[in-house]
C-alpha cells in the first residue's frame, strides 16, 4: 500500500510498519499538518476491501492484525 491520506491528500509512508509506528513523508502539506492531527489508513480515500486487495489477504485478517493500541475510529 505504502499511502495514508490527510484531509483527501495522499501522503506516501516512508519504509515498513514497526511494530504500532509507521513513518509518514508529510512535505505535501507541512504548513497545514500539526501534532495530533489524524490520519486515515483505510476509509473513505481507500476503503478496506480495496486495501485488503491490494495487500493480497482479507478485510478480516487486517481488521484482527491492527493492535488494540491503536485508536480507532468507526463512522457509520
């Protein structure tokens, strides 16, 4: 996948996931972005069964393998 989205802007993830951290290259919108901002993995820019696809597994298995750790939040 190797993208996250702020505010409908694709931003590219630098390297892999460690562990609950990931590194995100944010120069696309550097005077907007701040500290606590969030993020989204999968939503509406990419949903989960498109991200699941292109991962080559199952909306099931990245919705189990996503950490409690991390927050969550769910729209209906």
């Amino acid at each position: 996948i190797g993208k996250v989205f702020y505010k409908n802007v694709e931003l590219p993830m630098i390297g892999r996931i460690s562990m609950d951290l990931m590194i995100v290259d944010v120069n696309k919108v550097r005077n907007k972005i701040k500290i606590g901002d969030y993020l989204e993995v999968f939503g509406k820019n990419l949903n989960l069964d498109g991200f699941a696809k292109v991962s080559d597994t199952s909306p099931y298995d990245i919705i189990t393998s996503v950490s409690e750790r991390c927050e969550r939040v769910y729209v209906k």
